[in-house]
C-alpha cells in the first residue's frame, strides 16, 4: 500500500488522547435513563434498528427476532466467491451423514427484540429483509434514522469494516446500545477509540462473535485452563479465505451509481473513488480501502477462544510474510507470528496465523486421515485442537490429539447466544458477554496488527509493539497505518 495515498496521517498516542479529550466534552445520557415519553423499561421489548441488512446483517436481525413475513433468498447478480478447489491427488469421498428420522426440522419463531427500524445504503439489495419486517420503518442513511428516530434503544451494525466505527460512535454519542459485526472496527485507533467511548458513555457493547457463547467454545476454554494438555507454549492458526478477490489487482474501471444506492454514505470515511458493484457488494473484504482481509473476516472466530483460555493480552512482537499484493488489494494469502509474553506463572507463547489456504505443518501426533483443524494447541503434556468458533451449539468444541476421551467439570457459565445476551444486558443493566471495552476491543487490535505487519514486511524486521503507548517502537512508519485520514465531513 502507498504510505502517501492511503495513510497521509500518522495517528500518534498524543493525537489519540487528545482526541479522547475532545471527545470527553460531550455528556451521553441514554434513552433508558431519561424515562418519560418513549422510555422502554428494561422488563418491555427493546426496540432494535438494523444498520447494513442486505448480506451479513440479515442473519444477525433474524438472530434479535423472528421476521414477520418469510424472507425470500434473492441473487445478487454480482459474482462473489473466488475459491477454487486443489487438483491433484484426491481423498476417497466420505459417506454421508444419515437423515435423522427423515423430518424437517419446525421453524423455531421467537422475538427477543422488537425491530424497529432497518437502514441500508442499498434499497434494492436489502428488499428482501426489509419486506420480513413489513413494521420496521425504512431508511436509506443511519444520520437520518439517528436523527428521527428517538425510540430507538440499540442499534445492530453490518455495514461493511471501514463504516463500523463512525456508524457505533455516532449510535453511542445519541445515547443508542451497539452491537457490530466482526472485526469490531478497520483501524487498530478505532477500537482503541471505541473501547474508550464504551467505557465514558456505560452503554451495553457486543462485538458479533457468533461462537463466543457457544457451548464448544467455553468447554475449550475450561479444558484448557483445567490443564489437559499442560503449559501451552505454541498455538497454530489458519483459514481457507479469502473467498472472494485478494492479491495482486486492478481496481475495476467505475460505472454509473444506481439509483438505489446511496454511494456516498457507502464510501463513508473512504477515499473518493469511482464505484463498482463487483467492489460494493461482498468483495469490498479484499481491498485496503474498506476491508481487513481473511483475517478480519475469521479471525475473530478463531482467536476468540486462545484469547480467553491463555489470557492473552497484547503481542510485544509481530512478523508477517505474505504474496504480492499491491495498494488495492491485500495479499491472496499470508503467515504471521505473534509472541506473547508470559502471564504470571503460565509461559510465553508464540501464536502463528496462516490464511489463502495455507496451514501449518502437520503434527506427527495427528492421525491418518484425521483433519488438522483450524487451531491447534501445543503443550507440554499433548495436543488440542478446534474449529473456529460459529454460531453453532458446538462452537469450538474441543479435540485431543492423539484422540481419546476427556472431561472436566463446568467451571464457567453457558449464556444464552449472543443475540439474546445482548438484549439481556441492556435489561440487567450489566455488560455484554463481548463488549466493546473487556474484550472486543483488545481482539480486534490483535488481528489488526496482521495488516500492520504484512504492509512492513519488506523491511525484513520483526515489529516490536508498545502496547500501552500504541506504537511500533523500531519501525515509525509502521504507526502511519494505525488509522488513516478520512474524507472530508466524516469524523468519529
């Protein structure tokens, strides 16, 4: 990526705090607590509006409540997956698992939240959820919805990664609880930013791990922590995205906006560039501009569960290698190494990611024909290993390696899923099970810190990181991509 084009402003610790000074002048008093007109008590149903509900925020709507009208599945027109499959010597196919009983299972309905309001910049791409919630009232630009819309309780955001921060800053600084997809933010600043805001303003967060709550995950994390495996001084991680366009790419040549799109309010914070659906819709993932690559799409998923098993807090050091890429598109594929210091009695550990399909060398304790799953754990006493962790009851559900069986006793509680937790703890008063301020926040600056890594990778250095002073210490330029400076007229 050009230093000059993309991040011509280098956001040091001072212009954080100072912006965080700034952003302390101004007092947030939550709808909750003016009571009066309008005033949901925390026993009633808590009105939600969605933010971004054509692809990935339709699901996330349907976790807060059930549509009123079936929603109809709709084609984008658009091709938006680019995986391709591995020739060569293949596996024996595997049998199929049986139907259980032959009957389709019923359609659970349930409404933990009241849908309010939905908003997307796209009215025609998001027509077939908003014709689920006939109710919900319609909206084009989140300024508006905010502006208009005081019943509002608590937003959810799935906007694309460069729009999550301004759209939660401005939900929280009108006094609105905020749920936002993963990655929490596209800069390491804004979730530093967001964390802060978390704290001042005491609204309910959630980042939308979907697996956090999962049964699985927390079960990895008490075998972990019981000790089944030892002292854990190595944990390997990988993905098979991209799925969509990454590497070395021309940005496609601009066509007309359609009059169903509100490009503007898509672009955001983003440079000024000609628009194309082939970058609007889903592939936005793969380009500088406004996605944080595989890592950003999976990494939360998968570094959900080493995170809160090991207490890991911030990395002191990073090094990245990947395959061209150039500042459009972020690589096709890359491996990065995080050290981690040791937490009290438990040892350092260095943590690998690899993506594009890329995986860590096979363990000679791993069985033949048995799968290396996307994390895998090396301690002094044996082997575990996971998938990421979804919104499935499973999750991570852990496995040993050699395999054999293990059990230890439920030290830590099952909540509800996300969806329900969060609602919950707007009408508890307490926080999110992955708020913006405990966790989410400190996740997503680890995952960060990947695109950091890659764009300084040419130096042929191994980054050192000073957490508590945000801020490469042998590498000033690498700081220069802790944010970046955005479009005229949009600010946090």
């Amino acid at each position: 990526m050009n230093k000059n084009q993309k991040n011509s402003l280098n956001f040091s610790r001072r212009d954080f705090l100072g912006t965080m000074a700034a952003t302390a002048a101004f007092t947030i008093v939550p709808r909750s607590v003016l009571g009066g007109p309008g005033y949901t008590p925390p026993s009633d149903m808590v009105n939600v509006a969605g933010i971004g509900v054509g692809a990935r925020g339709a699901s996330d709507i349907r976790g807060f409540a059930s549509p009123d009208v079936p929603i109809q599945p709709r084609t984008l027109g658009v091709q938006t997956r680019f995986s391709y499959p591995y020739a060569g010597i293949q596996p024996a196919p595997r049998a199929a698992a049986a139907a259980a009983g032959g009957a389709a299972r019923p359609v659970e309905t349930y409404k933990h939240a009241n849908i309010y309001a939905l908003c997307d910049v796209d009215l025609d791409f998001s027509a077939h959820v908003m014709a689920g919630y006939p109710k919900a009232k319609r909206y084009q630009d989140y300024r508006e919805m905010l502006d208009k819309e005081k019943e509002i309780d608590a937003v959810m955001i799935a906007t694309p990664d460069h729009t999550h921060a301004i759209i939660a800053s401005a939900a929280m600084k009108a006094g609105k609880h905020v749920y936002v997809e993963k990655p929490m933010t596209k800069t390491i600043y804004e979730a530093r930013f967001l964390g802060d805001l978390a704290k001042k303003t005491g609204l309910v967060t959630q980042v939308g791990n979907q697996g956090h709550n999962a049964w699985g995950t927390i079960q990895a994390v008490e075998w972990i922590r019981a000790g089944v495996i030892g002292n854990i001084t190595e944990v390997h991680m990988w993905s098979n995205r991209p799925i969509w366009k990454q590497g070395w790419h021309e940005r496609p040549e601009g066509v007309p906006i359609p009059r169903n799109l509100n490009y503007d309010v898509w672009l955001g914070p983003a440079p000024e560039k000609p628009y194309h659906p082939d970058v609007v819709h889903f592939n936005w993932r793969g380009l500088w501009d406004y996605g944080t690559g595989a890592m950003g799409d999976m990494g939360a998923h998968t570094f959900d569960c080493p995170v809160w098993a090991l207490d890991l807090g911030l990395p002191t050091k990073i090094q990245a290698t990947s395959t061209p890429f150039n500042d459009v598109y972020l690589p096709q594929g890359e491996v990065v190494t995080y050290e981690f210091p040791a937490r009290g009695n438990k040892p350092p550990i260095t943590l690998t990611w690899s993506d594009g399909g890329l995986k860590p060398p096979r363990p000679a304790q791993l069985e033949p024909d048995r799968q290396l799953l996307e994390c895998l754990y090396i301690g002094d006493k044996g082997m575990l290993m996971h998938r990421p962790s979804d919104g499935s009851r499973d999750g991570s559900a852990p496995f040993l390696v050699p395999d054999r069986e293990y059990s230890t006793p439920e030290t830590l509680p099952r909540p509800k899923d996300i969806y329900q937790d969060f609602i919950d703890a707007i009408k508890e008063g307490r926080k999110s099970s992955n708020s913006f301020e405990e966790y989410g926040s400190r996740v997503c600056e680890i995952m960060l810190l990947t695109n950091v890594a890659v764009a300084a990778q040419r130096l042929n250095i191994t980054l050192e990181y000073d957490a508590a002073n945000m801020r490469i210490t042998n590498c000033p330029e690498a700081n220069d991509y802790f944010h970046y400076e955005y479009r005229r007229g949009w600010s946090l």
